[in-house]
C-alpha cells in the first residue's frame, strides 16, 4: 500500500485542483456534469480534506459547515484504482476527527443509494426518505460525532 498521508488542504492550491480533477472524473462525468467555476467557488470557505498515497492524490471530500453545530461532508471522490483499500473510510474518518476538533457536533451527508451500506458500517443513519439529486438516488444520512 505504501505511504498514505491524510491533510487539509486549501482553496486553489495544486492539491485542491487535483481533487476537482478527481471529483469530475469520479462523480460527475459518468453522469456526464462537470463542476462549474460557479460551484467552485462557493467552496471557498469550505474544509478541504485529500488522501494522497505516494505523492498521488488517490481521494477527497469537502466539508462545508451548516450551523448549528452540523457539517455536511460533500463530494466524497475516490480514485478507482484505489478503490477498496481503505481509503474512503480512512478519510471519512478522518474527516470526523477534524470536524469534532473544529468543534462540530454532528455529520450529515447526502449517500448515494449505492453508497448507504458503506456509511452505515461507519455508524451512520438514514434520515427521511430516498430523493434524487445530480440526476441519481441519494439518501439524507447524519451522525452525532
């Protein structure tokens, strides 16, 4: 497996375009979307959180805070060749620790239907019912952090 290095990296950075690079290959070009400078930019004040293994990014999540204590985790992308090694729990879990240390209570998401099982083994619950976003099935799901 090699080296793998968990961080926060910033808006605009190398790191950060290469997890927008990530994002659209993994999410939303097989939907055939792509983020816009529009989206992009109201991630500014968000967390972003990558995974990189070897120097390569292998995945990303954003954290966008929502008040009241919750923080939504978006956009959670992981590179294909990298799949099943850990590396989405690792930064889900990762992303929980930093959130309960910026002083966050809870974790919402929004699970792609396909995605569900795998939250819930982290510990988290469903909330209301199926809806559709990005053109694909999606669950509210939350965890007290």
């Amino acid at each position: 497996m090699g080296h793998r290095a968990l961080s926060l990296v910033l808006h605009g950075t190398a790191a950060y375009q290469a997890g927008v690079l990530l994002r659209n290959e993994v999410l939303r070009r097989p939907l055939g979307l792509e983020l816009t400078d529009e989206e992009l930019e109201r991630e500014r004040s968000d967390y972003h959180l990558v995974c990189e293994e070897n120097g390569e990014l292998v995945g990303c999540l954003v954290l966008a805070p929502q008040g009241n204590g919750e923080i939504k985790m978006r956009q959670v992308a992981v590179s294909p060749h990298a799949r099943g090694q850990g590396v989405g729990r690792a930064l889900t879990e990762f992303a929980e620790k930093f959130s309960r240390q910026q002083g966050f209570t809870r974790m919402t998401l929004h699970a792609r239907s396909t995605a569900v099982p795998f939250y819930e083994k982290l510990g988290y619950e469903r909330v209301g019912d199926e809806f559709e976003e990005v053109t694909i099935p999606h669950w509210s799901m939350q965890k007290r952090l």
